[in-house]
C-alpha cells in the first residue's frame, strides 16, 4: 500500500472547519488505498502573533533559543486538534511534537536545519493502522532544546518525513492550485504544470514564486522525494516536482518568475585595480547582506569604472549607508541607489541543450522598449532587471514568446 | 542563599505588561538576595479557549491524550515569554517544558499526578546563576506523551518544585492577597490571616475558599513545604500555609468558609434494614456523583426511617433521576430535592482541644432563626447545611461570634 507524506499548511487550518475539512480528506485518501503520514503548520495567523509578542517583549537582539519554545506553541495546537478530529471520524491518528518524533535539528535556533527523523515511533504508528500528526516547522537540538526551521519550514519538515519513512510521494497542501508558468494575477494566460523539475523549482522559489520554501525543494532533490503542491481546497490534482527523468516532453522554458524584492546600487567612477571588490562585499557579507546580481562596465579610461549589483529592497538604506563610509577610502565619486526596479527570470532544464533563449528574452523586451539594467545567468535561468514599471508588460510579452499562453 | 520557588497564575501574566511586571519583581526578589526558580500558568483566557477547542472537534468523549497536547501549548508561550522578560531586564532566565525539566506524571490524561521532578536539570541552572522558568500544569507521563494535572495544576507543580528543590518556601503569587478569616465580598470584617495549618487549608480549599487548590495543599503537608499566598499586584506579605508547630498563638477557630455548591436530596419513608445504605450510595459511586453530608433521622415506627444527604448541585438532576428508578426498590415513599441550600463551615485546629465550638455555632444560628438542615464534623471543621437566604446572615454572625472581626 503506498505511503503518502500530505502536508497542510496554515490557511489550510485556520479554523475548526477546515481542520475538519482536512480530516475528511485525509479519510478519503484512506479510503482510496493510501496509508498517511501528515505533518501540519500553525493556524494562520498564530505564527505571526506569537512573533511579535516576542520581539515586543524581548526587543530586537533576544534569545533565539526562547524564541523557538514560544512560537512552536502555535504547531502543538494543530496537530492535537487535527488528531482528535481524524478520531472523530473514525480514522484512529497520534499526534507527535518535534521533539517526540525525535525530529533531529542542529543547534541553529530560529533557523535550524534538519539532521534526521527518527522514523522508528512513527513506523510503528503507521503500522498499528494510526495516522501519525507530525508537528511541522519544529525539532529538537542536541541539547535537548525545541528548535524551529523558520519560515516555511514545514515544507522541510513534511519532505525530510517523506524521506525517513520512504514515502512514495509528499504532498504540500496549499492555497494555491500547483505552479504556474508565470504568476496568474498578472498573466491571465498562465496555466498550471502538470511536472516541475527539481531544478526549476528551486530557482522558482528562491525567485519569489512562493510556493515551495527553497530549502525543501532541495532536500527533495536530495533524496529524490517526488513532491506534489496542490490545493487544499479544490479536489484536484496539483504539479508534481520530480527529477528531470520523469518529465518526458520537456519545454524550453517552463516558466516566469519575477521580484520586486531588488534594489540596485551604482558606484560610479570606483578605482579599477584588484582588490576593490572585495573591499565593497567583504563587510556586505560580513552584516550580512545579501548580494545578487553584480555587473561591472569595462573600464573607459583604464582608471576608473561602474559598479552596479542587487540587494535586497529592506537592505537598500543600511546598504548605502555603508557605501558612504567607505567612499573616500573607494576612491568612488557618486553612489546611485534605486529601489524601482524588478528582477525577471525564465526558468527550464530545456535552455540547457537549445540556444537562442537570451536572445529571444533581449529581442522580446526590446520590441517594447523596456531596458535592460542588468543581466545575470545560471544554466537553466536568466535574469534581467528592469524599471519596476514595467513588470506586467515584460511578464506578458515573454509569456507569449516563449508559447506559454494557455490554449 | 534561600531559594524560592515563585509560581504565578494566569491573571499575574495576562498580557505583557503584566509579564514585564512580574519580571521586575524577581529581578527585585534577587537583588534582596533570594534565589529563584519559577513556574508559571498560562495567560489567562487561554487554557479556556483551547479546551473549548478541543470540545468542539473532538466532542465529549475524546482523546484526553491528545487534550492534554492542545491544552499544554499555553504554558509554553508564557515560560518562553517570561524568560525573555528577565533576559531584557539583565536577569540570566531560561525555559523549562514538562517534558524537560522533567516532571515525571502518571499516565492519568487530563488529571495526571506527579510522581517526581528531576532536580538535576533545574538545580545546574539555578547553580549557574540563572532563573529557571518551568511551565506549570504539565508533565511528561511514562509513555513519554505529553500530559496535564487538571484545573490548578500549577499550585501543585510549584509545591513539586520546592519540593525537589528544598526550597525554603514557595510563594504561589495570585489575585488576592492572602487567605482570609472569611469572604471580604460577604463579610466586610474579614481580615487576612498571616498564617494558617495546613490542615485548615485543606478544609478551606475544599470548601470553595478557592485559593489554593487542594492537591497541592496536601503535597505541601506531605513534604513539608512552607507555602506563601500573596497578591501579584500589591508588595505586602500575604498568608503562609505551614505546619501547626510553626504557628504560636493558635486561635480556636481559624475560619469560617462556605460553598454554595451543594444540593439536597431526603428519601422520606425509607425501609429500615441493613443494607439500604448500600443500595442507595453504591450506584451514586460507581456514576462518579459525590455524596458529602450523610444524616439518618431515627426510626419514629421502627420499619421507616428518613435519609438526607448532599450532592453538588450540577449532578442533583441527575441523582434525583437515579432514585426515582430505585424508588421501588427501596420502598421509599417520596423523593424531596432542594437546590437552595448552601454549607457553612468553621475551621480551625484550635478545636481539637477545646470543647464548645460546636455550641457557639448552634446558638449563635438559632440567635438569627436559622434552621440547621444538616451536620456534619471532623476534627478541625463543622459543617452546617442551611437555607442559601441566610448565607451572608449567618457568615457575618459566625465570624463576630468566634472572635475574628478585624479590630
């Protein structure tokens, strides 16, 4: 009988009617021949209350550690009140708390990563005919302390389960329908995947397509983990994340993702001779922010030149602030900060074997006049940023280039 | 250096405010050279809305195992956010589950008793120079499952705690200010006593003077701890609950309690021959219906006698309900039941060595004209049923009667 990891996230369970609503579907799967292992988050909203309790009380630089032991209350709720109404139903279940399961974390409270998950009590569970309720988002430190994975993290939880138990499949319950070529609210034509590879969704993901958190796509990929996002709430199947094997017919490009999570910075007139890059990113690094695309024009007067890269948009002001104090010292004669500006990526394993992709991407916004600020590339992505303006238009006219508009 | 355990309830930490403010009182209670360990309730409110939960979805009869997971999750919030509180504050603090300290219960969901704290744990954190904050109410059973010790839970991990500990005192922090000749609400000459046996708290607690719960009363006496109850909002002494031996000037009566709790229920005209008592009480027994005061009038005819006893006055429809059904068998010609009495009782352990206590109870009643309805008496403690009209009446005549009015 096939195992099935399901993973029900926040909206799924905000309430008492769609616990309930979740319970019935869990039956149903049970009814179908599949045995289950469910691992759920908090009720929506929970999270973010006991947040900012905490922030509000133990102020910006607290205790990460006392931090994890507050907010893992909002999982402890769920997955007792999912149990009890899978019993209702007559689906005999078992809640587990990170720490009972054991899942395994390393020690990074507020950010933890998964070691292992002992699969050994939840096994046993399964085969006494129970549905084990796995708390998602928490573990257990080697000190024995409750640890959190941070945002998004149990999607980590429910695919580091699916792979400790073996499970055919993990499916992620969500609000929305599955991935889509491109974000439906600005591409009307933008249709659901049936198949994403485990590469393309990662770069999906960290691009701000949220639907999966990175981290978990990558711990699929892994352990090779055949991952489905679906709806919670329309019986319907969803788009399945596997290896690039299982995808027959594969498309250059599978879809469109886009951030307004950028802003970009110039340095103009820095020194060019060695070293200067690393005096600029070295203390970025060091504060921890994040660099993304880095461009610099070749030099004119073989003394001087332009740097231009991407951080963060809540990064920008403490970014320049930086710059400022380090000017003299770059020898840099003006810093440019802009805030309005979008980063666009196509995304498919195809670009890999096929040319011409760029080029259809630079000839596609050129047509409309949108410039390009600058240009990053990976094997299966390419990257541009662009005047925020003219988001909807790029989406839509690469939508269509690329021949993924809807039938 | 004295170590004492400090316990506050739901209302001291209802918000965070009140979270802050109990956090500056131990900051202050260290610096008067006390060291501290702490264990806390859950906000007020919330232990009630997620019982409520836990009923909605899992109706009556459900899984007091996976209750006791939902309901556990309140104390997790506040242990974490009190030690963040005293971190903020520069008071080294940190958290303590059930399941780590840990506090070892029986497997008894919902109401489990407490077989053992493992100090080790606790005391290297006190020994370290920090405030250990555990969470009250909750346990770890043998199972390794998650389990809670039932309304007022906490008073008695707290007595655990000192207990464990041998600490010099544990100071259960609350909404009044100590214990009280009588209630202040009804009797406005009700004074706070500095002390109290025990044994008289005993009797109080189970006479609605709900101030501590019984439980932890008697796990006091059991290890000897000295037990202070005072307000978490004003800085003045409150009540301590010690041993007999550390109480000088010991007042006859101590005081006067009533509850209003109480249901009345007269078989009149029942056959009088061994065993009747059986028949009637042992079915009550075995529906967990509570039988307190017992009086058998003496057979006017020698083949009938009359029976009065009392039962909480949720469970008198259902008493009732039963005899009817043994009406027959027991030949008894009517059942007469009456929800409006209430049970007045004095206390004190000064009574075990002087006679007259009883009489000053009878003759200051029937002074007022109020019938007495039922007796009944231990060693420290009258009990009295009466007509509930007359509570404040004969509450404020006992309480001038026995020498306790505030001078």
């Amino acid at each position: 009988m096939a195992l099935v990891v399901q993973k029900f996230g926040g909206t799924s369970i905000a309430d008492l009617e769609r616990i309930r609503t979740v319970a019935g579907r869990v039956k149903r799967s049970r009814e179908a021949g599949e045995r289950i292992a469910l691992v759920v988050s908090a009720m929506a909203g929970t999270t973010n209350q006991l947040v900012s309790w905490v922030s509000e009380i133990g102020g910006p630089h607290h205790d990460r550690a006392e931090y994890d032991v507050v907010v893992a209350s909002g999982e402890q709720v769920t997955i007792g009140l999912l149990a009890l109404a899978l019993q209702k139903i007559g689906v005999p279940a078992r809640s587990f708390l990170g720490w009972q399961a054991p899942v395994e974390t390393d020690g990074g409270h507020g950010r933890a990563r998964v070691r292992a998950i002992e699969p050994a009590s939840l096994r046993a569970c399964i085969e006494g005919g129970q549905v084990p309720v796995l708390a998602g988002f928490q573990g257990i430190s080697p000190a024995g302390r409750v640890t959190t994975l941070g945002r998004g993290g149990s999607d980590t939880s429910a695919v580091a389960l699916a792979a400790a138990l073996g499970a055919g499949r993990c499916d992620i319950f969500t609000d929305v329908e599955g991935v889509f070529t491109s974000d439906p609210r600005i591409v009307a034509k933008a249709h659901k995947l049936d198949r994403v590879t485990y590469e393309e969704m990662l770069e999906m993901a960290s691009l701000g397509a949220k639907v999966l958190e990175t981290r978990s796509v990558a711990l699929a990929m892994q352990h090779g983990v055949r991952v489905q996002v679906l709806s919670s709430f329309a019986d319907i199947p969803g788009t399945l994340v596997v290896d690039e094997s299982e995808i027959v017919e594969q498309q250059i490009v599978s879809g469109i993702a886009y951030s307004r999570d950028e802003a970009k910075i110039t340095l103009v007139g820095v020194a060019d001779r060695p070293g200067v890059a690393a005096t600029i990113f070295g203390p970025l690094a060091d504060a921890s922010i994040n660099v993304d695309m880095i461009v610099q024009s070749v030099s004119a007067d073989g003394e001087t030149t332009d740097l231009t890269f991407t951080v963060g948009r809540s990064d920008l002001a403490r970014t320049t602030g930086m710059l400022e104090d380090m000017r003299e010292q770059l020898g840099c004669k003006r810093i440019d900060a802009d805030g309005e500006v979008v980063k666009v990526s196509v995304i498919g394993v195809g670009m890999r074997s096929h040319a011409g992709t760029a080029h259809t991407m630079f000839r596609t916004l050129a047509e409309r006049g949108i410039n390009i600020q600058a240009i990053s590339t990976s094997e299966i992505k390419i990257s541009i940023l662009i005047d925020e303006a003219y988001t909807e238009l790029a989406l839509r006219a690469l939508h269509t280039a690329y021949g993924l508009d809807a039938a």
